[in-house]
C-alpha cells in the first residue's frame, strides 16, 4: 500500500491560508517523515469549533488499485524545532516590585538580602517545555575583583504549577558563563517539561526565577 499513497503536500501562506508548494513525497513503507522548514507566521482559523494554526494533508492521487482499502493513521507525532533571538522580557520584577527594564537595573535591589528574588517572565521564551533557552547578560559595572562561587550562590528556579523546580540538576544542563551576574556572558538552560502560570505580585505569567 505505501507504494502507492502519495503523502500531500503543505504550506501556510502569510494569510493563513493552505497551499501546495512543496514537492509530494512518495512512500514506499508504511511509515512517513516530512520536514517543513522556514514557515510563513500563520494566521489561527477556526476548523471543527477549534481555533488553532492547522496544517492540511490529501492524498495527491487516488489509489492505483482500488481494492485496496483506504489509508488509515495508528499514530502522528510532531516535533518542532524553532530558534528566536533578541528577544527582551515581557516582565521581570524585584521580589513584587516590577523593573523598568528600558534602562539599567538592580536585579536584587540595592542592598541584597538572603532570599531576595528576580522574576523574568516571557511568552515566547519561557513558556515552552523543554526548550533550550540562552540568556545574554550584560552588566553596567562589572565587580573590580573576581567574586568567588563560595560567597555568592544564585538558585534558578522554574514554576511547574506546583513546585519552583531548581534548575541546577543535571537534567535542566544549566550552565552560567556569568559567575553569579558578576561579568558579562551568556546562561544556558533547560526548561522543564511542564511550565505553568505564576502570579508573583506584580502579574500572571509563565516564566523563571532566581534567589540568592
């Protein structure tokens, strides 16, 4: 039968609407692999009462013998791969105290204290489970002396609807090219595979935090 099924092909153009651009692939077992790169931001429509961005497949040609029986779907999974960069905060606060973020800023206050908190949230980059996410921190004036790990710790935390999970096992490969915000550089993250909507004081939202 895969032989003879010729998998559709997809396309969303800038107006959310279907259309054929891509070349048909022809099968020859029964299972299919298509990869779409480069997509086109689609427009939601409504289909069957859900309101979604839908991808749509048909078959290209009727099946050569007709005693076969038509196609049938055991399983389909999606993955999806996307790379945004540049992206700034939809929020970030001091423990329930929102920062303006369009200059610079104290993450912890002036004057520190244990368990103070930084909250950054972001839709677009916080609030996919298990993406990969890169931070870019740039400092105003760094220390004059290099801060040792042993006087300042930062716990990163992610809100999973029931807990604030640590961010520092092995699982989330957190790493900090910053040494604790003391010098310019990037930190690297997993997020985990459940996120959820946090209210910290300021707003709802799904994102992050860090104490020391």
């Amino acid at each position: 039968m895969g032989s003879n099924i010729v998998l559709a092909r997809l396309a969303i153009n800038k107006q959310g609407q279907i259309q054929h651009t891509f070349e048909a692939i022809a099968s020859t077992s029964t299972n299919w692999e298509l990869t779409l790169t480069q997509l086109p931001t689609p427009v939601k429509q409504t289909l069957h009462g859900v309101e979604a961005a839908w991808l749509r497949a048909s078959l290209n040609a009727s099946l050569l013998d007709g005693s076969l029986n038509s196609p049938q779907l055991v399983g389909l999974d999606v993955k999806v791969n996307t790379t945004r960069s540049d992206l700034l905060p939809d929020l970030c606060s001091f423990n329930t105290a929102a920062i303006d973020i369009s200059k610079d800023f104290f993450p912890f206050g002036e004057q520190p204290r244990f368990n103070d908190t930084f909250y950054i949230a972001s839709q677009d980059g916080l609030a996919q489970p298990g993406a990969i996410v890169t931070l870019n921190v740039k400092l105003s004036s760094p220390p004059p002396l290099t801060v040792s790990p042993k006087d300042l710790e930062l716990i990163w935390e992610a809100w999973t609807g029931k807990t604030w999970e640590s961010l520092s096992t092995d699982d989330f490969k957190l790493t900090d090219g910053t040494n604790q915000f003391t010098r310019d550089g990037d930190i690297k993250f997993k997020l985990p595979p459940t996120l959820a909507t946090v209210d910290v004081g300021v707003r709802q939202n799904t994102g992050f935090a860090f104490a020391s």
